[in-house]
C-alpha cells in the first residue's frame, strides 16, 4: 500500500435548568458495544387517548390530544435528554401526546418488525439513518407530511443519506462518527507530536511510544465486537482507495476482497501483530477504553459518544485525563480522507390504525425534537444533525466542542465533506455474522486471506437473497 452560525430556537434558560436537574446524579453512559445506542430497557404506554375521567388521556395526556407512541433505544444521559425532550413537547399544548417507551437495543430490530407485522407498531421509532432501505419494508415515507424548507434545517449529507428510492423515510437527530482520541499524557511521556500528517509520521509516533513508555501505542479498534471492527477498517479502506461495497443500492456487490481490501486488512492485523502497537487479547469487552483512560493506551479509533465511556462514577470526566480527538486521516493510500459516519434517526412504521393526523402529528414531533436539541451534544457527544443546533451557542459553549474537540472536530469533518454514512443495504450489514472474522483477525485468532474471504462470502450471500 502506498504512503500517503445562527441561533437555535428556544428558552436557554429553561433548558440549561433542565440539564442541571438531569446531570445531578450523571452515572456513565453505559453501552459502548451498540455505538451511541444504549442498551437500557424500560416501560411505556400506547394508550388510545381515552380515560375514565374524560380529563386525561394515558400518561397524562389531555381529552382530544392526538396520542403518538415512540419507540427508542437509548440509554443513561441520553435516554434522560431524550426523555426530556418528550417531556418539553409534551408541555407545549399543541393537541398532541406523545407516549414513550425504551426497548433494549439488541431487541430493537426484531420488537420493531414483529409490531409492523403483527399491526402493533408505534407511530415513530429511532433507528440508525443508513438503515433506510432495510426498513422501507415497514416504514412509510413522510413527504406529504414535512413542513415547508424542512430540508434546508439539516446538514445535507444527514439529509441526503436518508433518502430512500427519492423519498424521505427519516428524520436524523445527530451525526456521529469515529476518528482519533489521543491521551495526551502518553504522548507528551513519549514526546509525539499528535500532528499526523501520514501513515509514516504515524507510524514513527507509535513506535515512539512503544520504545519510550510503558503504554501500548494503538488500537484499531475500542470494543470487543464485529461492528466496532466494520466501522474502523471502513475508514482504512476508504483511504487505501477502497470499498466494502460498488454499484448502486439493491444492486450492490462486495468489493473488499480484492488486493486492497486484503492489505488493509493486512495493515489492521500488523497492528497487534508485527507492529506490536497493541495486544492480541481483550481483558473485557471495553478493555481498550480502560486502557486509554488509565493512560495504558495512548491513542484508538472511537466515535464521538465514546467519550461518555471516560466519566467516572460521578458522571465527571476525570480531571487527570487529558485527550484530544482528531480527524483519522492518517492511514496510508490514495483514497479519500474521510472518516465513518452515522445518524441516529426517527423513522415511521407503517400501521393501517395510524390516521392520518397521526401521521402528521408524528411528524411534528420529529421535527421538533431534531430541531431543538441543543443538550443532545452534551448528553451523547454527538453532533446535532440541525445546522441551527449544532452551531448554536449552547453546543458551541460546551467543553465537549471548546475543551476536548469531540463535537467542533466532527462539526469540521461535516462541513468539509469529509464523512461518509455506511452503505445503505437491504440487510442488517452490522451483524457479526459480516464482521465477526475481523476481530478473529485483529487478535490473531485468523488469517487475512481466511478472515477476508469469510467475512465477504457471508455479506455476499446475504446480499444475494
């Protein structure tokens, strides 16, 4: 392989109340495995509107409000911003309730087909954004019923990714991606510069490390699963001048078996083998984030959410961690410089009960909520997918864009078209039945050429039902 600003709408005041009272008992974000998604279950109610009384509707709801049910996955700080969120629309005396309720996200997929077709599905639920056209099946489009310029609130590639066959199936409420998180401690000891203009100055750096410090210098990878392994090499590959997948979707063939496909793979297993950057082991499922927090690791691929998996007991970041987190554009080839990227999403299952002024009333709710979430930042380290949010004092002004760059790091990589979403398959493409051969590989559990082949024949066959 070769070298190589306006305003968000709102009360500040009333939300920045509102953020105290949820941060006073802030315990860590659990759920790394399932990327930004948590992994809490929890109860919720999908009443019709009706009550003894003729006062209240369920949860509360007001006699004659239009009662929508949402589905969602997230946990810890996010599910209580989520939940804050739904709270706050709810108070708005606009004739519409919405019902939450959390369901496992390892359960969400199957729960959510099983209600589609047993014609119980909720009105909105949340899904990633490039998992479009494997939920066209069971979501409805909401052309007719988005509001004028709705469009133009969002950054346009959040906007274009959810785009379905030239229809809107989706809402997104963030970008998030992965990049580079450094501990500073092990670079200063190690005396690196963080500045990585290429593979070779990488290299160099790593190396650096492991000769000066007691700290191992990388980890592809920072959870013990498939898709934390997809999400990586997708950002190698892309670099090397490759692809996990060409032609257009529905039509897609596998594309990372080739020369360059091997030698990134090749490249990803040196990491813990030859290179000797990393260990071949994993002590838990979230070794390589203690690692990194205990200064053991001094730098590894992470998404913007990871940083929640820093805090202590007390919700804090600890105050003897310093890190930076920046663009991963320093793997080697004449590729593209851009990094992995993904939006969680409101989508709309299809539900012959839903009325039409549900429908919109469901729609009404996504809107509001993806475009006034200013504490979906800081709660989840994500950067809102509404350009008005995202560049909004309040994500601006928190330590996750000023101090430790997670948020203005993703912000740039965004505005200079420097992300890319996964492709948008008709299959469950983060499944490890794809992506379990290249944890096999990392831990040298498996050849390249075995690991390659496996992982590639799986998304083949599935890709061909």
């Amino acid at each position: 392989m070769s070298q190589r600003n306006s305003e968000s709408e709102g009360s500040n005041s009333t939300k920045m109340n509102r953020r105290r009272v949820l941060s006073a008992g802030g315990a860590a974000l659990a759920a790394g495995i399932a990327g930004c998604a948590g992994l809490t279950g929890g109860g919720g109610s999908s009443g019709d509107g009706s009550s003894s009384d003729g006062n209240t509707g369920s949860d509360g709801a007001a006699s004659g409000d239009v009662e929508i049910d949402y589905w969602m996955y997230f946990g810890a700080q996010e599910n209580e911003e989520m939940t804050a969120l739904v709270d706050e629309f709810n108070s708005q005396d606009n004739g519409i309730h919405v019902n939450k309720q959390s369901v496992p996200f390892g359960e969400f997929l199957n729960k959510l087909f099983t209600s589609v077709n047993s014609g119980n599905a909720p009105h909105v639920a949340s899904y990633y954004g490039s998992y479009g056209r494997h939920l066209k099946p069971i979501t409805h489009s909401i052309d007719d019923y988005l509001s004028d310029g709705a469009k133009n609130k969002y950054f346009d590639i959040a906007w274009d990714n959810l785009q379905v066959d030239g229809s809107t199936y989706a809402l997104p409420i963030d970008i998030h991606g992965k990049a580079l998180y450094t501990n500073d401690g092990v670079l200063e000891s190690a005396g690196v510069d963080p500045d990585f203009t290429d593979w070779q100055a990488f290299s160099d750096a790593c190396d650096t490390i492991v000769s000066d410090t007691d700290s191992r210098a990388f980890s592809f990878i920072n959870w013990n699963i498939g898709q934390a392994a997809f999400r990586a090499y997708i950002i190698a590959l892309t670099q090397a001048g490759g692809n996990i997948v060409t032609g257009e979707p529905g039509s897609y063939k596998v594309a990372y078996d080739n020369d360059v496909g091997m030698q990134t793979a090749d490249l990803m297993t040196k990491i813990t083998g030859d290179f000797g950057w990393d260990t071949p082991q994993f002590q838990s499922d979230s070794a390589r984030v203690q690692d990194f927090v205990s200064g053991d690791l001094g730098m590894f691929i992470a998404g913007t959410w990871s940083v929640n998996n820093f805090e202590n007991e007390s919700g804090k970041i600890p105050e003897d961690l310093s890190f930076s987190f920046q663009n991963p554009f320093m793997f080697p080839g004449e590729g593209d410089d851009v990094a992995w990227c993904e939006s969680n999403s409101l989508y709309f299952p299809k539900n012959e009960s839903h009325s039409d002024a549900e429908k919109q009333a469901a729609v009404e709710f996504a809107e509001y909520v993806t475009q006034n979430n200013t504490l979906w930042a800081s709660a989840g380290g994500h950067l809102p997918a509404a350009k008005s949010v995202a560049t909004s004092s309040e994500v601006k002004n928190t330590d996750l864009w000023q101090k430790y760059g997670t948020i203005s790091t993703m912000y740039e990589m965004v505005t200079n078209k420097q992300v890319r979403y996964q492709p948008k398959t008709a299959i469950h493409i983060n499944s490890d039945r794809f992506w379990g051969p290249f944890v096999d590989m990392y831990l040298q559990n498996t050849d390249v050429e075995s690991g390659v082949k496996s992982s590639a024949n799986a998304l083949k066959q599935a890709l061909n039902q």
